[in-house]
C-alpha cells in the first residue's frame, strides 16, 4: 500500500476516551469552573452504535474534517463505553454535540445537523470557515 494510500485511509475524526478528554479537552475533576485546554476549536460528537441519527452524522463529520483540517479537532465520544463523561455533562439523548470555541462556554445541541448546519455553527461559534481548496 501506497504512502498516500494510508494516509487517504486514516480517520480525522478521533474517538477519545474520558482519560483523553480530561487531558485534551477539560479536566472536569480537578476544575470546577470551565478551561478548555485546546489549541483550535473543538466539537464532540456524543453517540451510540446504534444510534440511527448518529449514523447518518458520521460520514457528515468525516467530510468535514477534512474540509476544516487543521482549523477544527472533530472529536467522537461512545457514550455506551464513556459513561462518566457521558454522565458529567448530562448526555441524555443523542447524537448530543458539543461545540467548544477557543474562548468562552461551549455550547450543546441535541439531534442529527445536516452539513450546512454544521458550517453554520462552526462560522457563527467558532468563526472558522473551511480550508480553501487549492
């Protein structure tokens, strides 16, 4: 296989964990008032396998990773094996996501965005539009 075979092939969305939350995105446990410890925007996806409208979401996510590479992290939390994180931000439906600017709170939405909704947000929170195609 090719180099840009393998590359072509890897994921931009990463599924963490909530070890790698706490590291990546806020340590909950240790603060209690909110510091995200993040370089670019981030948003997380909160989803279940079975989920249909988490499905539908995926490939949307994938495509915009790679339209707002190295502006964006797009992140995947399985809320059947992260429980806990699930848990200390009140996932009670999903696809549950978290939007999280550079500065300020982040923000939640519940339910399946289509792709324009996703650049809205992503414009109108993190005033970020997609990587120009050269």
């Amino acid at each position: 296989m090719s180099v840009k075979m393998v590359i072509k092939l890897k994921r931009m969305v990463t599924n963490i964990s909530t070890s790698d939350f706490k590291e990546k995105i806020f340590n909950y446990e240790n603060n209690t008032e909110w510091k995200f410890t993040g370089n670019k925007p981030a948003l997380i996806d909160f989803y279940a396998d079975w989920c249909g409208p988490c499905k539908m979401v995926a490939p949307v996510l994938e495509d915009l990773s790679k339209e707002y590479d190295g502006k964006i992290d797009i992140y995947k939390v399985n809320t059947e094996n992260e429980q806990e994180l699930a848990q200390a931000f009140g996932i009670r439906s999903i696809p549950s996501l978290l939007f999280i600017p550079l500065e300020g709170k982040p923000q939640m939405a519940t339910g399946a965005l289509q792709k324009d909704g996703f650049r809205r947000a992503f414009s109108d929170v993190f005033g970020v539009s997609p990587i120009e195609k050269s």
